[in-house]
C-alpha cells in the first residue's frame, strides 16, 4: 500500500514537474517574440519621429521615454508596500507568541512531574490559551 501510495505521488511529482517545464519553455519563447515586437515597434516609432524632425532629435525623444519609463519602474519597484509593513508586524506578533509559548513550555516539566493527569490539563490549558492570543 505504501509503495502504491509513494508511486502515485512520485508520478504526480514528475507531471508537476514536466508541467512547470512547458510552461517556462513557453513564457521564455514569448517573452523573446514581445521583446522582438518592442524592438520593431521602438524602429516604427523612430522612424515615425524622424520624418517630422532630424535622426538625432528622434533617437533623443525615444531615450528620453525609455529613461522615463525606467525610472518609474525603479521607484515602483523600490518603494515600500504596505503588505511588507503588515508582513513585518505579523511577523514580530508570532515571534513574540512563540517567546511566550516556550518560557510557558519550559516551566511545565517541573510543575507537572509524572503525574499524567496534570500533563494532559497543562496540554489543554496551554493549547487554549495559545489559541486565544492567537485569535486576537
């Protein structure tokens, strides 16, 4: 049964796998026809630009709207989101949960001793007062 189980999952693995494959083989064959398209497009409109000023005005104008866009692509991408703040937060509240839920854990040995029954109350106090912070 379990080799029935491990083969399964091993097939599905390698389907996974050979999916992710096709579809990168994909994304790089289309990302090499849009930067095709972009180069022909940026040819269309430069000699769109030089047939109502010179060469070198046109060739100007089009580095000028690609530092643009370059620029506004760096500020996007270096500005802070509010979905790393609340990350970080989040992050901090866990960390200080699971602060308080070892030094909580740590004490239990010497409070509980062998008796089994103690353990088992101890097991669900600590379970639900965990489960009440972590819902707040």
């Amino acid at each position: 049964m379990l080799r029935l189980i491990l083969g399964v999952m091993a097939g599905e693995a390698a389907r996974s796998a050979s999916n992710a494959a096709r579809r990168a083989v994909l994304l790089a064959v289309g990302a090499v026809f849009a930067l095709v398209a972009a180069g022909f497009l940026t040819a269309a409109a430069f000699i769109a630009l030089a047939d109502h000023w010179s060469p070198l005005t046109a060739a100007l104008i089009l580095a000028g709207v690609f530092l643009g866009v370059a620029l506004i692509l760096i500020l996007v991408a270096r500005a802070p989101t509010r979905r790393s703040a609340e990350l970080a937060r989040l992050e901090a509240e866990a960390n200080r949960a699971r602060a308080e839920a070892m030094a909580a854990l740590s004490a239990v040995p010497g409070v509980v001793g062998r008796n089994p029954v103690g353990a088992l109350a101890a097991a669900f106090a600590g379970g639900l007062i965990l489960a009440l912070r972590l819902r707040r």
